[in-house]
C-alpha cells in the first residue's frame, strides 16, 4: 500500500524512528501522565499512528536493522553489570524473591495457554508462551530474542507486544496502590515503607536519575565491549552447531538442550555474564553502557509498533490483552501468597512482580518512587538477573509446549 514515505527511503525513515523514540523518552521524562503510560508504550503508540496514517510503511529493509545488530549490541551493554558475584552478594534476598515471582509468570504461563490454545493455534499459542514469559522474567529484550529465535509471524508478536506493555503498565499502578493500601499493610511486614522519607526519595530520585559524565573513551569501551561480545557469541554458535551436529532423531532432553546451547541470544547472554563477573573491576569505571543499551531498546520497541496494523490489533489483540493479563495476575498472585505464607516483607514482593514484568530500569523507578532507598540497588540487580535467565526460559517454555 502506497505511504508518504517510500519503504526504500531508509535515511528518512530512521529519521522519524529516532525523533519517535526522542518524543517518547521525552514525553515519560516531563509529564505524569506520560510516566504512567512508560515510553515503551509512548514509542509504540507513536509508531502505529506514523504506520496506520500510512506516514511511514509497515515494513522495510531499514527495519531489520534493528533486529540484526542493535537488539544483539543492546544484550552485553544492558548487561554490562552482570557480576554475579555482586548480584549474589547485594541482592541476595530480593534474587530469592524475583525467583518466586518468576515461578508465577511460569504458572500464569502455563494456565494462559491453557485457557486460550485453541483460540490462537499453534505453534502461535506455543510462541506466544515462550514469548510473554521471557519477557515477563527478564524483558523486552528476551521478547525480541524468542521472537527471532523462533522467527514468529508479524500476525503473532506485534499485537503480543502491545497488549504486553499495557498490561505491564496497569499491573505498575496496581502494585503501587497496594503498597500504600492498608489492608495489604496490616497483612503483610512493611519495614521499608515504615521507615521511607518522602523528602529522602526525592533526593535519591534526583541523584539517581542526574546526568552522568560519559567521556568519549566511556562510549568505546562500552561498544567495544558489546561488538566483543557479539563476536565471541556468533565464534561459540558456530562451534557449538558443530558439537551437537544432527539432532532430528535425538530425544527431547537433547534437543531442548542442543536449542538452547547454539541459541545466538542464550549465548550473548552467557558470555557477556561471564566477562562481566571477571572483568567487573575495569568495567565499573565505564559509564553510560546502560544508556546505550536503552536507548537501542527504545528503537527496538518503536520498530515493534510500525508493523502493528491498528485494525488487526483492535480485532486480535483482546485476546494478546486476556493472554498477557492472565500471566501478570497469576504471578502477583502466587507472589503475594508465598510471601505470606514464608513472611516476606510486602515492599520486597511488589518490587520483584515489578522487575519480572518490567526489567531493572522500572523496579529502580518504583523502589524510588515509592521511597524505599534501600531497595534501588537490590531492585536493579534482580532486574538484570531477569534478562540473563528470561531468553533460555523462554526457550525451556517454547519447547515444551510444543511437544505437550
């Protein structure tokens, strides 16, 4: 179909997609409104209107950009402080509780394709399952990599990933009214919240978010690093192909297990682990690798919104919303009934249902926002522990439901 601007016209079109994604970030940064609705949201809201109004085309060659380089760069930069030793070390506690959290997106998982296999199909169901629950364990970035992983259907993950952020963004609204419910609070220990500071959260809201000094050697150890890793995991895939040869007649255990060791994301993801826990001295001197990382994962969402059709959306995604609803439910949920049964503190099972469904950046803005200082760092942690384990579970969910 005929667009203002020609599919071919790829230094025009990443103009629009860089202004879009600029307008989105800016948008959630200056008005409250915009911060609830969260700039992924924004950028795929903006993205549809520029595809829908046939302003800009639904595909073109400049799109697989994206995914071909900055979704795999974007892995080792938003990783960058993966040393597992630290994340054992200062997140312990609330690792331990991200991990109950993600048993209940693994069982909300499990009761949606249930609910709705035979509506979507398969392997669509099968997809859409490994999908959501990479994406609500680690995040979008985990979404990306099944998605490419399994090469699924534009039909499939472009309505899956709107109705992903806005439930994702009105779970965060409801995770922030139960921790200021009383009934919640006379049901379940609350330390952080007794003890939290309005005035204190400001300023460490303030001082968190300032702008960081990033020298132009801070940006080329940050891409090197990336392009580094990139490499090192294409060199590991190719090799591990090799080992593992022809499985077609091997048993499920063997296949399951031969995906996911030649899987180019489950590899970035080992290998940037790896380096980051053994050169985690020399790395933290390097600012700004996760602002590279998300601002290539704000591209990658506003590319995600321009194939979306707003018709198919509106007359398939009811079901993407009923699927993604079922899984953020279950796990708030099941998180919430652990916690109350092991006696866990209220503050720490919002904040881990917040960084399964939303990733590190958003469980440091709720820990803040809701003035628990000394939850920003624990909350970050678990975050990032999400995207390492999100992309193989996702894959551990795909295979399964496709021989069950």
């Amino acid at each position: 179909m005929k667009t203002l601007i020609d599919a071919t016209d790829h230094s025009t079109l990443w103009a629009l997609i860089a202004i879009g994604t600029a307008v989105a970030i800016w948008l959630e940064q200056n008005f409250r409104w915009a911060a609830k609705l969260s700039a992924p949201v924004l950028a795929l809201l903006i993205a549809m209107l520029l595809s829908n109004t046939r302003i800009v085309p639904a595909e073109s060659p400049a799109y697989d950009f994206v995914g071909d380089w900055l979704v795999p760069l974007a892995i080792p930069l938003l990783l960058f402080r993966a040393n597992l030793r630290e994340i054992i070390r200062s997140g312990g506690r609330m690792v331990l509780v991200f991990h109950i959290s993600s048993v209940g997106t693994l069982l909300g998982t499990a009761l949606a394709v249930w609910v709705l296999r035979g509506r979507l199909g398969s392997p669509d169901t099968e997809h859409a399952a490994g999908m959501m629950a990479a994406s609500y364990i680690g995040g979008s970035v985990n979404f990306m990599a099944l998605k490419t992983s399994y090469a699924v259907r534009e039909g499939v993950s472009n309505p899956l990933i709107v109705a992903d952020n806005f439930v994702m963004a009105g779970i965060f609204v409801v995770l922030l009214s139960i921790a200021a419910s009383r009934w919640f609070r006379a049901r379940f220990p609350h330390p952080h919240s007794v003890d939290s500071d309005t005035a204190e959260a400001g300023n460490l809201a303030a001082q968190h978010w300032q702008r960081k000094g990033i020298a132009l050697l801070d940006v080329a150890w940050a891409l090197a690093f990336a392009f580094a890793v990139f490499a090192l995991a294409t060199l590991l895939g190719r090799w591990t192909k090799g080992w593992f040869g022809d499985v077609t007649h091997a048993g499920a255990g063997i296949q399951m297990l031969a995906t996911l060791c030649t899987n180019k994301f489950v590899l970035l993801t080992a290998v940037t682990l790896t380096l980051a826990t053994l050169l985690a001295r020399p790395l933290a001197k390097v600012n700004g690798p996760e602002e590279l990382g998300g601002y290539m994962l704000a591209l990658f969402l506003f590319t995600m919104g321009l194939p979306a059709d707003l018709a198919a959306v509106l007359t398939k995604a009811p079901l993407f919303f009923v699927f993604c609803g079922i899984i953020a439910v279950v796990n708030l949920g099941f998180t919430l009934a652990v916690g109350k049964l092991l006696r866990l503190n209220l503050e720490e099972l919002l904040l881990a249902v917040n960084a399964n469904l939303g990733g590190a950046p958003s469980a440091a803005a709720m820990a803040i926002s809701a003035g628990w200082p000394r939850l920003v760092l624990p909350g970050i942690l678990a975050g990032i522990w999400g995207y390492v384990i999100g992309t193989p579970v996702g894959i551990m969910v795909v295979e399964f439901f496709l021989r069950h």
